[in-house]
C-alpha cells in the first residue's frame, strides 16, 4: 500500500490501457478494500491479457466463465461482465474522442484539479466533477461508475491531486 501510494497513486495516468485497468480496479473495489484489490494486481492483469482492451471487448462466455474460476481475481459475475462491457464501451469511446484519456482528462480541462487538504478526513468521497464524468459513462453503457467510485478513480489516476499539504507527494 506505501509503495502504491508512493510511486503510482495521484500520478497524472494518459495510457489507455492503464486507465482501463485503474477504471477496472476502482470498480472491482466496490464493497471491498484496496488492499483486497492491489494483492490481485497481477491476477488481473494476468487474466485480461495486459488490459487489451480490443481483445476483452471481444470476449464471450467461455471466456467469462475462465474468468470467473480465476482465484487470481474478484471472482464476481456482474463485475466480470462489467469490465467485458465497459471495454466494448471505452471502443466507442476511442472512436468518438480519439482515446480514452482525451475523453477522461476533458471532464477536468486537461490538467489535474490541484486540491489543498491538510488532513484525510477533509477528503470529499465525490465531486461534481466525479458525478458529471459517473452520468456522462453511465449513459454511454459503463457500469461500476457511479460518482465515489469515479472520484477514486480520478484520485488514482492523477486527474486530482489529493495528497494532504504535508505529504511528500504534495508537490510532485
């Protein structure tokens, strides 16, 4: 969990695959811990093949059920179909916006919302902006978005800079 935060967590993310699979992970988190999730890190991307995210928009249900025996992975079965979902939707969305990160980084214009916390508990657990980005993917066809799971995400994956003031990460 250190090493995550450290080195991964809040750092400005522009790969598509790698949005996907925080997207992914956000939404496999929901009713669990983070912990939960980051210990099945390498499961995950061991069974969706790297985050390929053309070859899981192309899975069917001999690959579902695969996935579902996976113990390398939360084995739920609407999560499952969600990530097989939401990869067939982020293909529309790379059509339509020219890539996944064009469409997720113009909810916050471009660059990361730079946030001044002092403490944890001064973190909000959504944002206008997570419920305006949770609406516009819900109504595309994603799901496991909804507004607290989209403000993780988003804290993950840098488009706001939520380490507290005193944390070395802060500036960076």
């Amino acid at each position: 969990m250190v090493r995550y935060h450290d080195e991964e967590w809040g750092v400005a993310e522009h790969d598509d695959a790698r949005l996907f699979e925080l997207l992914t992970l956000e939404g496999a988190q929901a009713g669990l811990s983070w912990e939960a999730i980051l210990k099945r890190r390498e499961g995950y991307r061991r069974a969706f093949e790297g985050w390929d995210i053309a070859r899981i928009a192309a899975y069917g249900a001999t690959d579902t059920e695969r996935l579902l025996a996976d113990p390398g992975i939360i084995r739920n079965r609407a999560k499952v179909a969600a990530t097989v979902g939401n990869a067939k939707v982020t293909l529309d969305v790379q059509r339509e916006h020219g890539s996944l990160d064009a469409y997720i980084w113009a909810f916050v214009g471009g660059k990361p919302i730079l946030n001044r916390f002092e403490t944890m508990s001064e973190l909000p657990a959504s944002t206008e902006v997570s419920t305006a980005m949770s609406k516009d993917m819900l109504r595309r066809g994603f799901k496991f978005v909804g507004p607290t799971i989209m403000y993780a995400f988003m804290q993950a994956a840098g488009l706001t800079n939520d380490h507290v003031t005193t944390c070395f990460r802060y500036g960076k």
